[in-house]
C-alpha cells in the first residue's frame, strides 16, 4: 500500500502548459505516472509532451473519466477557481503546488475541501512521491530514484527542499520510503501532520514516520496532540528546525505560516510537546537516521 498517490492515480495537470507545469510533466511521464491529460483555459487542443490539453475540467474529464487526481500549477489568482472546478468535478484527490495564494481564498479552499471529503496536500507543496508507483511535482526532481526507493518509512515535510534531503537521510541509513510528502508551510493546510500521520497510521507498508517540522505554527504541536491521544501508534522520529531563531531579535523567518504566539510555535515548545508525547526528537537532521536504526529494524 501507499497514502495518497499510487500506481492506480491518474492525474491531470491544471495550468499544464505554463513554464513549470510544462518542464515537470515529461519528469513525470518518464518516471512512470499516468498523466492523463492537462487543462489550461484558452489552450484546449494542444499537447504537453503528448498529454493533450483542454479549455476545462470537465472537457478533460469527459474524454478521460478514469481521471481520479489533479495537479495545480495554476497562478495564485486563479488557484481557487481551479480548485473548485475540480472539486466541483468530482475529483477527490488534489496536490496543489501553486505558491502565495491569498490567504482568504486558501480557507474557502479548505472549507470546500472538507465539505467534499476529499484530499488537498498543499498548496505550496513541492508534491508527493510513492517510489516506483508515482510521483507529483518536482518533489526527487529528474532523477528521484537516486533518493527515492520503495520502503516502509513515511516521510512529511513542511519544507520543500527538505522532504528529499530527509528522504535521502533515511536511505543513507538504510531504509526505503512508502511515501513523501512536501505539506507545504502555509498558514492553512490541506493536509497536515496530524492528517498526513492518520494516513500512515492506517497504510500497513508504512512502519514508521519521519517528520520535519519548522517554527511557527501550530501544527507539531497538533501532532503531538494526536499521540497522546492514542491516534497515531507508529514510531515517530521528529527534527524541527528554527531552534536558533528563539535567541534571535524579532523577525520573521521562514514560510508564510511561521507565526509565533507565545510558546506555541516555537521550535523547543514543539520539541518538548512532542517528546512528552513519546515521539524521538532529534537535535541534528543527520541523527534521523540513527534514530531510525534504534527504533526499526533495517528489513527494507
């Protein structure tokens, strides 16, 4: 098994024939995902490498009704709009890439996310990856079978270039990956720790997970909240970044949801939420794999 994305998604890029869309789908084609079609209103009738492309979802939907996820690349003006539409076209899985969308339209996202029951990892997401099933976005970039190989390690990340360099720390360690995730640092979430780790908790290939957190936020500390309540019964190894920013004068850092109030959010506050809700806290990202070593036998 695998959370989220597997042999059986077949995807459809919405802005597909935009410049990042456009250089990420032939990543995708080689490593094997089923792109199935791409939507970019204005554009219909022209192709992406081979991927045919049409003015709407539901033109592309009713050419390719196996259609069963979508690909946001859309500009953060149009995003909601592009969500919806796909919502509205019932399909149920989304990863939305698309950077700086307006926050107000990020909650009417999610609010209609969860009215539809469906699955939303981003935006701001550098996509998902299920090593030798499928791969969204740029996540491993056009070599990712170098980091990514089949496993039973879950790894979530709230940084985008860290989801691989964590991943890459759990191969040099010795264990593979069921499936990756970049969540996204934005204020709101589709998806976030606590969801990506019921996922997990439910995925019988997964046997542990490996999560990077950052300042800010509340989202570790929900996670933690999630073990203590009995939710999430796998090992956990945690690293949160930012520690130096506590001694630090007052600034921002990071992504848009580094938003500190009081303890929460802070990185030894999630540190110490999370260790008294028995994950393993590493000090130093390197020590993730060490930590793995003593928590999970290396049978992968």
């Amino acid at each position: 098994m695998s959370i989220v994305v597997d042999e059986e998604t077949k995807v459809l890029v919405q802005g597909i024939t935009g410049r990042e869309a456009s250089e990420k789908v032939p990543d995708m084609l080689d490593y094997g995902t089923d792109v199935v079609a791409g939507v970019t209103p204005g554009k219909g009738g022209q192709e992406v490498a081979g991927v045919p492309v049409y003015d709407t979802v539901a033109e592309a939907l009713e050419e390719h009704p196996e259609i069963n996820t979508s690909l946001v690349y859309v500009p953060p003006f149009a995003a909601k709009d592009a969500i919806l539409e796909a919502l509205e076209n019932g399909i149920k899985t989304l990863n939305v890439i698309t950077e700086r969308i307006p926050t107000k339209d990020a909650w009417k996202i999610y609010q209609r996310v969860e009215e539809e029951d469906a699955t939303m990892v981003g935006p701001t997401s550098v996509g998902i990856i299920t090593p030798g099933e499928c791969k969204l976005g740029p996540i491993g970039g056009n070599e990712p079978e170098k980091v990514y190989k089949p496993g039973k390690v879950g790894v979530i990340s709230k940084s985008g270039g860290m989801t691989t360099e964590t991943s890459w720390v759990v191969r040099q360690a010795g264990y593979g990956v069921s499936t990756a995730m970049g969540l996204g640092g934005d204020v709101i979430a589709g998806t976030s720790f606590a969801d990506a780790l019921k996922m997990f908790e439910e995925d019988d290939q997964t046997e542990a997970v490996v999560m990077f957190g950052e300042l800010g936020g509340t989202y570790e500390e929900k996670a933690a909240e999630l073990l203590e309540e009995g939710e999430f019964t796998k090992p956990l190894i945690a690293y949160i970044t930012g520690k130096f920013t506590e001694s630090m004068p007052e600034k921002k850092y990071g992504h848009a949801g580094a938003i500190i109030r009081g303890d929460r959010g802070k990185p030894s506050h999630k540190k110490k939420a999370l260790e008294e809700a028995g994950a393993h806290v590493v000090d130093v990202h390197h020590e993730i794999g060490d930590k793995l070593q003593e928590v999970l036998p290396k049978n992968t």
